[in-house]
C-alpha cells in the first residue's frame, strides 16, 4: 500500500507519514459514552469521540499558536470531518480494503526510522505525551485504509494522454515556480439551487470580511473552511499553478506572500486562497556514471564462501592482465549485462545501490575496484567515466504529467467524496451550528 505528541514531538514525528490524525484524538483518557451525537448509516459518532476529537484540534491550534473559533464553530467542523472518515471507512471495508498488522508495523518503523527513533522509543514517546499506543496504531491503519481507498478512485478515473501533457507545455510556463498554498472554500451541491447559492456567496462573502478585519487566515480556515484541509488550517502544501485550475491560478500568480484571493466561485463552491511562501524551479542537472561490472551470485549451488572464492580469482585474472569485458562476458551472473561485457550504461549514481556508488567514487577513470558484496552476490566494478547531463526538459515533461494527474485527483477525491456524502444517511442529533 501506497501522526502529534508534545507540542513539537507530535507535529514533527508524524507528518512525514501521515497528513494528521484526522479528527480523532486518541487521548489515554476515557470519557463517558454518554449520548450519540450522529447516525452515519449503520454507524453511530459518539459524544465521547466528538469531544476527544476536539480538543485534540484545539491542543494543534494552541500549538501552532492559532486562535481558538468557538467550542461551537470547531464542533461543526470536527463532526462533518468525522463523518466523512466513517463514511470512508465504511467504503474502504465494503470495498475489500484491509490493512493487516504487519503494514502497520512497516508504518510505524517508518516512522520510527524517520525521526532516529526505535520502535521502544516511539511507544515511550506516545505515551509519554498521554496517547494511548493500541489507539495509535489502530488510527494509523485507518488512515492507511482511507489512502488506499483515493488510491484506487484515483487509479480507476484519472488518465494524462500525452496530447494533454503537449498542450499544457504549449500554453503555460513550467518555470514560473511553485506556491505555497492555504485555503477556505465553502462548498455548495452539484445542482444547487439559487437559494443555496446566494446562502454560500453571503457565507464566503462574510468570511472575505472578517480576513480584512484582520481575522487570521488559519483560524477562519478552522472555524468555516469546508475543504478536506480545514483543520490543518487550510494549508494546501506545495502547488505549481498548473496543477490547479487556470481561474485560480489567474488571480494568485500576481499575489504576494501573505495576500489571499477575492472569493472565487468554482463548481463545488466558494473559494479564498492565500500565498504563504513561494520558490523557484531551477534547471536540472544529473550527474551519470558509466561503468562495467562482474557479478558472482550466491545461489543454492554456490555458498557464500565458494562466491567469494570465485570472484577472488577473477581479480586475480585481472590485476594478471586479463580482458575485463571477456571475463564479464564468461563468467558474470547478471543476465542483463553479461553480454554486452558487463556494460551498464549510463546511469544515475543511486541506480545500483549506495555500495556501487561509494565503490564508483572512489576510482578515476579505468580504475578497477576490489571485490565487494551487495545483497545480490560479490562483485567487480570498473569506472569508465562521469557526466553532467540537463534532464530539465525530461523532467519539465514528467512534472507536466504529474501535474495533470494530480489536478485530476484532487477533482476526482473530492467529487467521490461529496456524492458519497450526498448519499449516505446521516443523522446528526446536535446542533453543528
């Protein structure tokens, strides 16, 4: 398949993995269950788990050192989060979607292993910060879930052709750079009608007031945003304009740092977008080695001594005088290289694992290494040169892809998530305000 502690444990630890927790906080603390605050299908959201949730996202606004929207306001917010997390859960399960224990350890060295940390560590620190770990790693396979399930909306309705990546090359420019992006959209229904129409432009129109007034961008985000991102503050991440539509890309790209949009009307609603930060797109440079080797497998039939042994002695052949390339060609195991005299072309450092590239760099030109184990068998590199090539217009055309594509998936996610909301039978028994 293709998470937050203290103040800066929490915030740190778990992004790389995971956008956030989503709405459910997974304190250690056990509320009363005392009351059911909505009916999602045959799902219930309970109170405990509303008021969990919430002051989970009011510890990352306080964190962040936002300002805190009404107990009201952030309910509102939390329970739709909620419930479309329920909903997605469900189809997930409905659609065969399972995340087994083993995925989720794989996740959890992951993060373990991205903040210098062992599995021990990791637990300590969660419950150290008043988490319960079980809890954890149950949330951890539900996100999981939940983004194997875009996946596959994405994977089943989302195309690039080539002619769409040509006439985005041809109409707008790949080097203007990207933008750091938040966002407030207040969303109306596919086929909304003039009232609901007018009730979004006075709700978008009233939010554009209060960010004059001086409210925060961030905390009007939290307190009104309908978009997926709300309670992250509206942020959005890093975007080339060209991954979203031409209309908003239209009014940013002439904004400043810290300025935000008019409100925008776009098919699934009211928009406002601010610029946080941007950055430049360079030109791209790669550097690519050319090298030959002779590889020796161990294999059923050859044992780790007996593999060594024979690439001892090829060495020796060849420190004697012997042909590299006639050598590669008689005795090496790698199928893929053993005939053209084990010639590897030109390639990216990375390419054949970080004990090639060591081995690489510290040859000049026909210098011939020692013998040296990877975890495919022994081996014998010769360095036959090194460039610089410019991959820019390679990699304009493969950000071009990427690009189309995510424009697409986000319209595609965001479209199955309002149908599926749209269809399901939701009964909420307070008042979200």
């Amino acid at each position: 398949m293709t998470m937050k502690f203290s103040s800066c444990f929490i915030l740190f630890v778990l992004a790389p993995l995971l956008l956030s927790l989503g709405p459910k906080n997974i304190r250690a603390e056990v509320q009363p269950l005392d009351s059911i605050v909505a009916v999602v299908n045959e799902d219930v959201i309970l109170r405990s788990e509303l008021d969990q949730a919430v002051d989970g996202v009011m510890d990352r606004i306080r964190q962040s050192g936002g300002k805190l929207p009404s107990k009201q306001l952030l309910e509102s917010q939390v329970i739709e989060n909620l419930i479309s997390t329920k909903l997605q859960v469900q189809r997930a399960l409905g659609t065969g979607i399972r995340v087994s224990d083993s995925d989720i350890d794989s996740a959890l060295v992951q993060v373990a292993n991205q903040n210098k940390m062992s599995i021990e560590q990791l637990r300590d620190a969660i419950e150290r910060d008043g988490f319960n770990f079980t809890e954890f790693r149950q949330s951890l396979g539900e996100d999981m879930m939940l983004r194997e399930l875009k996946q596959r909306v994405v994977d089943s309705m989302v195309n690039v052709t080539e002619s769409e990546i040509n006439i985005l090359l041809a109409t707008r420019d790949l080097d203007d750079g990207e933008y750091l992006l938040s966002h407030i959209m207040i969303s109306v229904p596919e086929g909304a009608t003039p009232e609901q129409l007018a009730e979004g432009t006075d709700r978008i129109n009233d939010i554009y007031r209060r960010l004059q007034e001086g409210m925060d961008f961030k905390s009007a985000a939290i307190s009104y945003s309908e978009a997926p991102e709300a309670l992250e503050g509206g942020t959005v991440g890093w975007r080339d304009l060209n991954s979203i539509p031409r209309y908003f890309a239209e009014a940013i790209e002439p904004l400043g740092n810290g300025e935000y949009t008019d409100a925008m009307r776009s098919p699934a609603g009211f928009h406002i977008f601010r610029i946080d930060d941007k950055r430049e797109r360079g030109k791209v440079v790669v550097k690519e080695y050319n090298a030959r080797h002779i590889m020796i497998k161990i294999t059923e039939l050859r044992n780790a001594r007996q593999a060594m042994d024979k690439i001892m002695d090829i060495k020796k052949q060849l420190d004697e005088g012997a042909d590299f390339e006639t050598l590669a060609k008689s005795d090496s195991d790698d199928s893929s290289s053993a005939n053209l005299g084990g010639d590897l072309g030109w390639f990216i450092p990375e390419k054949f694992g970080d004990r090639m590239k060591v081995m690489l760099e510290g040859l000049g030109v026909e210098g011939t290494s020692e013998p040296f184990q990877t975890e495919v068998g022994w081996h014998i590199a010769q360095f036959l040169g090194q460039r610089e090539i410019d991959r820019t217009e390679e990699t304009t055309r493969n950000e071009a892809r990427n690009l189309i594509r995510q424009r697409k998936a986000e319209q595609e996610v965001n479209q199955f998530l309002r149908q599926m909301r749209d269809e399901a039978y939701v009964d909420l028994r307070i008042d979200a305000g």
